[in-house]
C-alpha cells in the first residue's frame, strides 16, 4: 500500500468554481484535480520549489504525488462519485423490509454517495437500502434516520460598483458561488509514490495548502471568496484511508497485476491518457467532458487555455495496468512558457468480488397456532421436516393438537348452520301458563332446538 494524505478544508465563506463555459449565472459542483493542481503550482511557485514540483509530477514517467478532485463532506462522512459500474446499486446488494421499497428510491439523483456505502459496494457487502435518502438540492445520498440539512447550496450572489464621487450605481451583476453548511467542506486525498516521496513532498504539499487556506481557491478571491480555515491533514496508507473494509480485504487477499487479464480501475480525479498506458476503449464505463479555462500569469494573464477532453470522475476504465496519465500543456500558441492542466490519474483498482443476493426481510404475522391447512414454507427458505407414519401412529390422540381431516368436514357444517342460543327477541305474552285451553295444536316453534319452549299443560277435567 503507498502513503496518503487526507486533506480536509472547511470553507469561511462563499466559494466558486465556474463551468467550463465560464458563464457567470452557473457554478461546477465540483472542485475538480486540474484545478487543484493548478493552485497548488502557483503556491509552489511562490514558495520556491516550482521547478521540482514540475519535474516531480509533470514531467515524471509516475508522479511523485496525484490528487484527487475535492468532494463534498458533513460532519464526519465524506462523499465521493462512486463507480459508474456499481451505482445505481445492484439489486443484488439491497436490503429492504419491502420489495417495495426498492422502486421508490431514486438512486441516479445521488451524486455523492458516503464512502461507507461505496466501501460496503466494492467488497460485495449488502447496503440497508431504506436507511438513505438522495437530497435533490446538493445531489448527496443523506441518512434517512438523521435529519440534517443539504451539506452546500448554489445560490446567486448581485454585485454592484458605487461611484465614489456620486455614491451611484450604474450597473448590478449576479454571479452564483456555492455555501456550505457550518460543519461541511471540501475534502481531497494525495497519494504518494512511495515514502521516499511522502517525506520529500508532504510537508511541502502542507505548507502550500495552508498559504491557499489564506489565499483562497478558485474565483472571487480579490472579494474573499474561497479562503478556508487552516487545513487539516491526516496521513494514512492507500486506500485503507478513505475505505477500511477494501484496505482489510486487499491485506489478506492482495491483488496481483497481471499484463494478461485487464483489470477495472475506478478514477477519483480526472484522466488523459499517457503514451504508456493501455487503456482498453472498448471495455469499461466511462464519460469525456471538455476542460477550458484562462491562464494565471505574468507572462499573459487572462489568455485562452486550449480545450481539451478528459475522462471525468467516477468513470471505470479497463487496463492492463494502473493507468497513470499525463498533464497536457494547454498553453497558447507562441506563450512564454508551457501551461500544464494535470491529467493525472488517482485511479483504484477494483477487486473481483462474488456478490451474494442480500435476503429481503417479509412482515411474518404474529400466529402461534398451527393452521389447519397445508403449512407453507417459511422466508428462511427451511422447508418444514416431512412427518412419518410410525410418527403419526404414536402421535396423542388430543383434539387440540392434532384434528384429521374427516373432523374438519363435519365441524365446518355444524358452524355454518348451528345458530346462537341466545333468544335476542322476548316472546309476546310472558305468562308461561294460557288461560284458555287451545283450539288446535300448537305450531312448531321457529327458535333453534337448543333451547326449546317449556310444554304446555291442559287444565284439569272436570269430574
């Protein structure tokens, strides 16, 4: 495993960082590594090692040092573009109480999906799929059982210039940035070489995040846009720093390169392809979107970089190797000097992991007793143990715990046609004995059997 850097900036204010089409009235929702590569090489310049860390990272066969693009985070759960090969989710990997459940979570709205989730998709592990909620204002995937709010917003922020002479304004401009919630942020991962480089480069990577902290990142910093308070930094190994599970799994069963068979790796940053890399097109998942800008320096500040196409985050490319990548000089034609936009790969290869299907978990109503029918089979899957003859032969003989099938045939009429015995309507003359003799036999009575009507006695004979 090489050494890594996680880097966590928690912004003070607005930040922005435009499209690719430099509109104003629009904002990229994310940092992406070019652009980090870019500010962190203009504060190497200011510090003095601008020569070394070109050589080091641009013109080196491997980088010394990758990034990856700055995702978002809330609190302690970072988020990133998962594979574009495990989202959405595969069926297979959800847990649900209901299978309906399932088709009334839209998993495309989710953008950033936690590391946890991620981790738990690569090693094959099923996710609790109605834990997790897509939020459509920041496009995270946010726990459902904890209530919080979008980790940033876009909004659109008017500016305007006052005469000084005048105190009037002639024209008012509306520029859109992004906030973030007080305990949100942006965070990004260096990757190392090897330790050689981790103790070269480390805490020089240290001291020129903590000088762009002050000076800020991306656009409207002369208006303190950008700027963060001091960055924090954790250093760890790859990958088990941003993902444990595929860190203890790639420890007892490493992965192993083989020129042979091409292996899916997934891209955390932003990727054009080296001379040396052996990419395989026709395999894989993968987008291309086009990177544009104006170049930073006192040579010709504000001039055209060329455009170019790179392969965006989250994509997966099939290779024989790790691809590794290579940063495009963008300059324009007859510039002073080259002006590179880094398209170096932080790429991870995926492990071939057998999926198993997650169980889906019925509601089983609360029934103790045994139904009289044939059982059926439970959602375990356990089949219920066949009964044998000699069982049924010594089986006791108690009606309530064994009734054959010939009883239930005759009890099932019985209910069906036996009647209450309670008489719900009082007979019309309550007196048991009549006055007057009858003239003819009494009709038979309408009540049911059970209870039938005291008999009538005759009044004595005369003699």
């Amino acid at each position: 495993m090489q050494p890594g850097l996680l880097i966590r900036l928690r912004p003070l204010g607005a930040w922005r960082y435009g499209p690719a089409e430099g509109g104003h009235d629009s904002v990229d929702t994310l940092y992406r590594s070019d652009r980090l590569y870019s500010a962190v090489t203009l504060a190497m310049q200011r510090l003095g090692f601008l020569d070394e860390w070109l050589a080091a990272t641009a013109h080196a066969a491997k980088p010394a040092v990758v990034f990856s693009s700055l995702y978002p985070f809330q609190g302690d759960t970072l988020y990133a573009i998962p594979p574009a090969t495990l989202w959405p989710p595969p069926v297979a990997l959800l847990n649900s109480p209901s299978p309906v459940f399932l088709t009334k979570i839209r998993w495309k709205t989710a953008r950033f999906v936690p590391l946890s989730v991620i981790d738990s998709l690569i090693t094959g592990q099923p996710i609790l799929a109605d834990q997790w909620l897509p939020d459509p204002e920041s496009g995270c995937l946010l726990r459902r059982d904890r209530p919080s709010a979008s980790p940033f917003r876009i909004i659109a922020r008017s500016t305007s210039a006052v005469d000084r002479v005048t105190n009037s304004s002639d024209e008012s401009k509306s520029v859109a940035c992004i906030e973030f919630e007080p305990s949100a942020g942006l965070w990004t991962i260096a990757r190392f070489e090897d330790s050689a480089s981790e103790q070269t480069w480390s805490p020089r990577l240290q001291s020129a995040l903590r000088l762009l902290s002050d000076s800020g990142f991306g656009g409207g910093r002369s208006k303190g846009w950008g700027q963060t308070q001091t960055a924090e930094f954790q250093s760890g190994s790859w990958p088990a720093l941003l993902l444990p599970k595929l860190g203890r799994h790639l420890a007892t069963a490493p992965v192993a390169e083989s020129s042979e068979a091409a292996g899916l790796f997934w891209l955390l940053s932003l990727y054009s392809p080296a001379a040396s890399d052996k990419v395989d097109w026709s395999g894989g998942h993968y987008s291309l979107l086009a990177r544009g800008g104006r170049v930073e320096s006192h040579a010709g500040h504000g001039a055209a970089k060329k455009t170019v196409r790179m392969v965006s985050e989250g994509c997966v490319l099939a290779s024989h190797i790790e691809p590794v990548g290579a940063a495009v000089d963008v300059a324009p034609d007859g510039f002073a000097h080259p002006v590179y936009r880094s398209g170096l790969a932080l790429a991870l290869r995926l492990p071939v992991v057998e999926i198993k299907p997650a169980p889906i978990v019925e509601d089983v109503p609360q029934n103790t007793e045994q139904p009289l029918a044939e059982p059926r089979t439970p959602v375990s899957g356990l089949s219920p143990s066949p009964v044998s003859p000699e069982d049924k032969e010594q089986s006791p003989a108690d009606p309530a715990s064994v009734v054959e099938e010939p009883a239930i045939a005759e009890i099932i009429p019985e209910e069906e046609t036996v009647t209450a015995p309670v008489i719900e309507e009082p007979p019309a003359e309550p007196e048991p004995v009549p006055q007057e003799a009858p003239s003819g036999p009494e009709p038979a009575p309408q009540e049911p059997p059970s209870e039938p009507e005291p008999a009538v006695q005759e009044p004595p004979h005369e003699i």
